[in-house]
C-alpha cells in the first residue's frame, strides 16, 4: 500500500525538488513492475486556500511535508503569515480527526528574534500541536535549479546577471551558508519516512560572496566556450546545474566551432568535466530514445548523421520545448537535471548520436528514472 504525502508550496524550490525526488522513486518503481511506494498530492496556494481540496489531501496523509510559507511582504505579512498558514494546517487536521508527521521547512532565521525569524518559530510551534511528530528542519540559504532570481536567492540573483554580462553590487566581505535543494529535500523525505521527531540541522556549505560570484563567471565562460568545470566535486556539479538550468530553454541548442579544411571537418564534442563517459548509437527511424530524467548527471546529446527532435519537459508538468537537430550542423544539447528528455530519429536513415555524461554509468546507481516526455 502506498504512502500518502502531501506537500504545501508544492510549487516552490524545495517544494518541487521534493516532489521530482518522490517522483523519482515512483517511476524507478514502475520501471521495475512495482507498485509506487508514494501516493503524492502537491498542494500549491490555490489549492491550500481551498477547504474542500485540503480536507481530501489530509484526509488519508501519512506524511505532510510542510514547505509553504511566506518571507517577504509588508511587516504584518511577515509577522503574521507563516503562524497563520500552519493554524491553517493544524485546523484541518483537528477538524478531521488526523495527526499525520509533519516535516517543516524552517530556517536559521527561527533563532533570531525578528520579525521573520519570529513568524517561523511561532508556525513550528502550532504545527508541533498536531500531535504526529515534527522533524524541524532548521535550513540556510538553499539554492538550486528552479530558484528565482531577485527573489530572496543570491545565487540565483547571480546567475541571472552572470547570463546577462552584469556585475551586481556585492559585498567583499559577504559570506552566505549554502546548501542545494535536493539535499534539504533529501533531508526532509528522509526524516519524515523515518518518523524523526525534533529540529534537525543540515549542514552546509560555508561561501564567500565574492567567490561565489566569481566561479558562477568562470561556469559561464567556459560553458560559451564548450569548456565543462571540474564536476568531480558535489556541490561544484550541483552549482554548475543550478546555472545550466537557467539557460534552458533558450540556451540550446550550442553551435561548435567546425575545423573545415579540404581533409573534411573536425570539431571538439566535449572538453573538460574531470572524466565522464561517451556512449555512441545508431537509431532507426521513428525510434525515440531516452525518455527519463536525472537528479544530478550531465548529460550531452550531439547528432553526428541524420535528423532528430529533441523534446525536454520540466519534471512534474511544464510545456514541452522541442529542438530541431542535424548532423549537417553538430550543435549539442544538454539536458537539465530534473527535466525528462528524448531524442527521435524524424528522418529516413539511421540516426548516429554521441551522448556524454560526467561520470561512469553505475548500474547499481543509474541516476535514471523513466518518465515519457510526452505524456497522455
């Protein structure tokens, strides 16, 4: 039988970086015949505002992760909207009869006494009368792909002027404590399956301002240069798709420079990234290949003969973005961690693709979840 989770601000940074890691372990079980471990509801704010639609996701949840809240606005806003959305909470469970554990998302700020750091301590307390257990899950500075820019996100804000060739003002002094969405969401669904019950501190990743700055500048100028970082380092690999997710969908595909002489042509497919592996295929026509996404792999496709569409969806809905590409021009695409892709041979002959990845295929650990890009 299947859990039943339920998460507010669904969709929201940590709130989608959940739901696509529940997701993942969903389709990971399908894939192999199985029942899916995970009965997921994602609330967003319509849908928590709404008694009728609250009241049917409560009614049989196991698990609330608890991620909707509010952190800027107008003083009384601030003040006064995260105590009130987890009275929103609590009063729905007490008017069902329900006491399920909750995981909130709380912050470091909880421990000062403003007017946000107070507003979260106050929604932890009304949501530990629940009665089922809260894992409070005390967070810094989360980054991730998907944040928004000037939206409470430094990262994200530097990203977007990186992009832009801008330089915003920065602190020289400034230091941030980072940690990436999928390990605070890692965090949290861990906590909850294992019923944990009391503040739980993630640690992070201590930052200069300023070097964060700096080496989101080198991504973007190695990247325009088909130059991939070191992505043997964790949080390095997770900045580095933090950036590459913002440049999609508009960012892709990515001429190469082709070496042509009266020899024939030759040109790099990939340089750099610390390792990695290439596989190479042939596709019949109207063959699709792929059909899934990763949490963390980078992944390259470059058409070398014949015709394809590339076709890439966001994780959990979204438009799907089409990509026309030829081998009469080799212009790669990557694929966005958490954004399901394919590729399909629309021509008349075998399609010859190179794909590249950062690191070795292990099939004990495939960081691969089958999920069509084109759904019913």
């Amino acid at each position: 039988m299947s859990s039943r989770i339920v998460i507010t601000g669904a969709g929201g940074l940590l709130g989608w970086h959940t739901s696509a890691r529940l997701h993942a372990v969903n389709c990971a079980a399908r894939y192999r015949g199985e029942v899916a471990p995970f009965d997921l509801v994602l609330l967003d704010h319509a849908g928590f505002q709404t008694d009728a639609v609250l009241d049917a996701a409560l009614r049989d949840a196991d698990i609330v992760l608890h991620f909707a809240g509010v952190n800027r606005g107008t003083e009384a806003e601030v003040r006064d909207g995260n105590p009130a959305i987890a009275r929103r909470l609590a009063d729905a469970c007490a008017r069902l009869g329900v006491a399920p554990h909750i995981a909130y998302a709380n912050s470091t700020h909880a421990r000062l006494d403003t007017l946000y750091g107070t507003s979260k301590r106050r929604a932890a307390e009304i949501l530990a009368s629940i009665g089922g257990g809260l894992t409070d899950l005390i967070l810094p500075h989360i980054f991730g792909e998907g944040a928004r820019p000037r939206y409470n996100n430094v990262t994200a804000t530097f990203i977007e002027a990186v992009i832009a060739g801008e330089t915003p003002q920065i602190d020289p002094a400034g230091k941030v404590q980072l940690l990436h969405a999928g390990a605070a969401a890692q965090t949290a669904i861990d906590a909850a399956l294992s019923g944990h019950d009391g503040e739980l501190v993630p640690q992070p990743r201590p930052t200069e301002v300023p070097w964060l700055f700096e080496t989101l500048q080198g991504f973007h100028a190695g990247y325009s240069a088909n130059l991939y970082p070191d992505l043997s380092n964790g949080f390095i690999r997770d900045l580095f798709n933090t950036y590459r997710a913002a440049l999609y969908p508009g960012g892709f595909p990515r001429p190469l420079k082709l070496n042509t002489d009266p020899r024939g042509t030759l040109f790099e497919a990939a340089r750099g990234g610390g390792g990695g592996q290439t596989f190479l295929s042939w596709t019949e026509p109207g063959v699709t290949r792929g059909d899934h996404f990763h949490l963390h792999k980078v992944e390259r496709f470059l058409v070398l003969q014949g015709e394809a569409i590339i076709r890439m969806r966001r994780v959990l809905g979204g438009p799907v973005t089409e990509y026309h590409v030829t081998g009469d021009r080799p212009s790669p695409v990557d694929m966005p961690t958490l954004h399901a892709h394919s590729i399909q041979n629309i021509g008349d002959r075998p399609l010859l693709t190179l794909f590249w990845t950062h690191d070795l295929f292990d099939p004990a650990a495939p960081d691969t979840y089958f999920d069509p890009v084109l759904q019913d």
